[in-house]
C-alpha cells in the first residue's frame, strides 16, 4: 500500500508545476519578444525545409540527365550523332546543374569526348575545369583527368606542359594508378632528353607494376637507356 502523503507535501508546490508557471509568467510578460523569437524559428525551419527540398530536386533532375548521357554511351557510344548528343547534355548539365556532382563530372566527361574527336584545346579546357571544382578526391578521377591534359599535349608535341601536368597528376590521389603515373613521366621525360630523370622514372614504374607486358616494355626501356 502507497504512503501516504505528509501535510507538508501536500502544501510544498510540485516542481514541475513551479516550473510551469514561471515559464507562463515570464511568456505573458515578455509576449512580443516571444513571438519575434517563435517566428524567426518557424522562418529557419521553412528556410531550412525549402533549401533541403530544392537540393532534393536539383540533384535528382541532374542525375536523371547524367543518366541518359551515360546510358548513351554504353548503348551505342562510337554513334557520331550519339556522341554529339551527349556533347549537349554535358553541356546542359553544366549550365544549368553546375553546382551538383553531376555537373562537375559534365566537364570530365566532355573532356573525354573532345579528346576522341581530336579537338585537344577543348579537351584541355574542359578537364581543366573539372579539376578547379574538384575538392578532396579519393577515387582517382582527378588523376585521370589531369593525367589526360598531359596526354593531349603530348598529342600537341608540348612534351614540356605535359610534364607539368603527369607531375601534378602523381602528387593528387593515385591509389592503383602509380605505374601509370610514374611511366607518364619516365616518357616525358625522355622525350625532353632528360634521360636520367626517365631512367629514374621508369625504374619507379617497375617496382609499381605486376602486369606481365607493362614490365617487359619497362625493362626494355630501362635497358636503353642504361
């Protein structure tokens, strides 16, 4: 069976009904600053709800037209006129989702294009783009994309800028790719006739390397210019 109560609990006020109607006093007698303070939380919570919403939307609507561009390549990607449409996608993407993962990745994926068509200041231009919106990279796109500015000037002749670039390439993240990264710049190298740094370069390559004719071109070219 319960206690009973004392007279003097039973005349103590409960805590939460103090509480209580402290709280109703000090709402009743400051009521403007109240509302001013209720309506700015309503306003955050609206400002917040439509700005979660709209992203919701942006990005969906840009995944959608990424989508199709994809799609399109894997269906039927060597098409001139699919190639030609998906030049207009990317380029609708970037003008109008600039600001979503997808319009970033527009700028890599016209680089590519280009690059295909032969058309290597465009190429250029657009990888370029892709890598001043790239932040923290660690899936290895901002690697290919720098590694293929080096290549377009390779196709340019500048062998100078495309070592620029290989060099810049290496120092991003190039999990898997180090072989690559470090053959790139043996071969620039070589081309500028600095043939200890491409000595150095390749010898790098072949400690980074497990594919079977990557290492007998590598010990070939070691082997020469030894």
């Amino acid at each position: 069976m319960a206690e009973k109560l004392s007279k003097k609990e039973l005349k103590s006020p409960d805590a939460f009904q103090t509480t209580f109607e402290r709280m109703g006093d000090y709402i009743l007698e400051n009521k403007s600053r109240v509302m001013v303070v209720s309506a700015a939380l309503v306003c955050a919570f609206v400002l917040a709800m439509g700005i979660y919403l709209y992203w919701t939307s942006y990005t969906n609507s840009s995944l959608k037209l990424y989508a199709k561009a994809q799609d399109h390549v894997s269906t039927n990607g060597e098409n001139k006129e699919i190639i030609n449409e998906n030049i207009k996608i990317y380029q609708e993407l970037i003008d109008r989702y600039s600001h979503s993962p997808s319009g970033r990745m527009a700028y890599y994926h016209l680089g590519n294009i280009y690059y295909q068509k032969g058309e290597m200041d465009k190429a250029i231009g657009s990888y370029e783009k892709f890598v001043s919106k790239t932040g923290s990279d660690r899936t290895g796109v901002e690697f290919l994309a720098l590694t293929s500015i080096g290549y377009a000037y390779e196709v340019k002749k500048d062998y100078a800028k495309a070592l620029k670039y290989f060099e810049k390439a290496q120092k991003v993240y190039s999990v898997g790719f180090e072989s690559i990264a470090f053959r790139n710049l043996g071969r620039a190298s070589e081309e500028l006739n600095n043939k200890t740094k491409a000595l150095e370069y390749y010898k790098k390559a072949l400690e980074k390397t497990s594919e079977p004719s990557a290492t007998i071109f590598i010990k070939r070219k070691i082997s020469a210019l030894s």
